[in-house]
C-alpha cells in the first residue's frame, strides 16, 4: 500500500480505509488529496519514533497483536490507531505528556498514507491497515511505560554550560 498501484488514487485509498478498515477516513482538501481520519470509534496515540519501534518489539515479544502503525518520518512521530479505551484520567495523560506521547481522542485529526503523498517523506505505513483490528488504547499505554524508561535518547551535554 506504500506505492502508487496501478488504480490507486485517493478515492479508492479512503474506500479502502472506511470500508475494508473502518476507519473514518476522508479526502481534505479534496484538490490535494490528503487523507485524513476523525478519531470517533478509533483513537490513536502519537509518539517518538524511538519509542514507537521498541513499543512495536515490545508487543510482538508478548505475543500481542500490532494493528496499524504509522509513520511520519519528517517529524520522527509513530502514530498506532487504537481502540478508545484509554479512561478520561489527568494523570496518566500528564504521564503521556512528559513522555511525549499524545493521545488523540474524539473529535482530533490523524493523517493517514494517500497515494499522492510525495513519496515516503509524509507518511508511510508501518504496519498497514488490513481489516477492522486495533489494539486496545491500554495494551499500548502499559508497552510505552514499559520501554519508556530504556528508550530514552541519550541527550548531548551542552557544550556552552
């Protein structure tokens, strides 16, 4: 799904989004053709792309089913589309904060791959859609603490200080 298949446009693209892996998918602005999805009965959580690699190791060793996985390579971010069962809890999005981690919730936008994107520079599948699985919100909630702590990039001591 990551190269332009002969037929592939972003019509048939957001067909296949909504109707293979019903995801609220639509066309915006249509002239451009970026796709994009509302989160509505799917959430998704936005992260370092470090952390979202051993997230992805993480929840393959446990034996735990990935769902989709995306990338966008110019600002180094994974997004995983979730099922929205994270609670409504201050504390553990202020967790998510400090780890840089978003959580996109109902009513948020999440750009989804389109064949027009210019290459793989926008956004690319890791793990493409294939049917209606997400993984729950919380399964990758306890994986991101989990990898947090040895995921860390090492910072380079300033050398003005």
């Amino acid at each position: 799904m990551d190269h332009i298949a002969f037929g592939d446009s972003p019509i048939s693209r957001c067909q296949f989004y909504r109707r293979v892996c019903d995801l609220p998918a639509n066309i915006d602005p249509p002239h451009l053709g970026r796709i994009i999805m509302t989160a509505e009965h799917v959430w998704a959580l936005m992260l370092p792309a470090h952390l979202g690699q051993a997230v992805k190791i993480r929840m393959q060793h446990q034996g735990s089913d990935i769902g989709p996985i995306l990338s966008h390579p110019r600002s180094n971010r994974w997004t995983y589309l979730i099922r929205p069962d994270i609670p409504d809890d201050v504390l553990l999005f202020a967790e998510m904060f400090r780890l840089n981690v978003s959580v996109v919730r109902t009513g948020g936008t999440v750009a989804l791959p389109s064949p027009v994107d210019q290459g793989e520079q926008f956004r690319r599948w890791i793990e493409p859609p294939r049917c209606t699985f997400r993984p729950s919100g919380l399964v990758v909630v306890d994986a991101i603490r989990a990898c947090s702590e040895h995921c860390r990039p090492v910072r380079r001591k300033d050398a003005h200080a």
